[in-house]
C-alpha cells in the first residue's frame, strides 16, 4: 500500500498549485513518518514549511521528529509554534504537555495537557498525563 500512496503523492506533488504545495509536502511528511522514514519525513515538513510557514500542523510534526532525535528545546519550539498558529489543536498541546513533563516542567505540562482537554475532553493520553500530573502535584 506504501508504493501506491507514494505514486499518488508524487502525482498530487506534479499537479499541486502553489497555494497546496505546503499541503502535499506535509502529506508526504506524513506517510515518510507512519513507514519510519524519519530523514524523509524531516525534508519533507521542512519543505511544507517553506511553501507555508504557518502550517501548524507541519510544526506539530516536525517538533516530534525534533523530540524523537533528543533535540528538545527545538521540539518544545516548534510544539509552541503549533499552537500560537492553531491554539484548538489538541496534539500540539499535548505534545507540549508530554515533553514538558518528561524534562521536568510539572506547570507547563498541566498548563497544556488542559488545553489539550479544552480542545479533546475524550482524548485518553491526555486524560492520564493530567491524571500523573494531579497525583504528583498532590504527593507534594
């Protein structure tokens, strides 16, 4: 299924107006990133951004790439970024919450993990870091 998204990708890249390349680019970056294709996926949302630099969600996933190659402040960055561009995103929020806990800020992390939840109440990842993130702030 892999090759023949590839060949309707590349199709919708040789077809794209201007106003869609950032669109296609991020796609492809989207595919590259569900086969593990991490160098691809990287160019791929690079060049989504340069066709759009306001592209929230090319942000969102290129601040997980950034995470995922232990480059955190860029991934906080561009989880940042995300959400100043398209604030009712939940993944970036979440994103953002996830990575401000793991390296350490607790009110940061609960501060987003709630917008998160403002925009996606049923979303159960953020449901349990909220819940992490009370029983800590309650150990206290």
């Amino acid at each position: 299924q892999f090759d023949m998204a590839l060949s309707c990708l590349q199709r919708a890249l040789s077809l794209a107006s201007t106003d869609s390349l950032a669109d296609v680019w991020y796609n492809i970056g989207h595919v590259a990133m569900g086969t593990g294709d991490t160098n691809l996926a990287y160019q791929c949302l690079k060049l989504s951004l340069t066709h759009n630099n306001s592209h929230p969600e090319a942000y969102n996933n290129l601040g997980v790439l950034e995470w995922q190659t232990q480059r955190g402040e860029k991934a906080l960055a561009c989880f940042q970024s995300s959400i100043k561009l398209s604030p009712h995103l939940y993944e970036p929020q979440y994103n953002l919450a996830l990575a401000s806990q793991r390296i350490g800020r607790l009110q940061e992390s609960y501060t987003s993990v709630k917008h998160s939840l403002d925009a996606y109440p049923d979303h159960f990842d953020s449901q349990e870091l909220l819940k992490q993130l009370q029983q800590h702030f309650a150990a206290l």
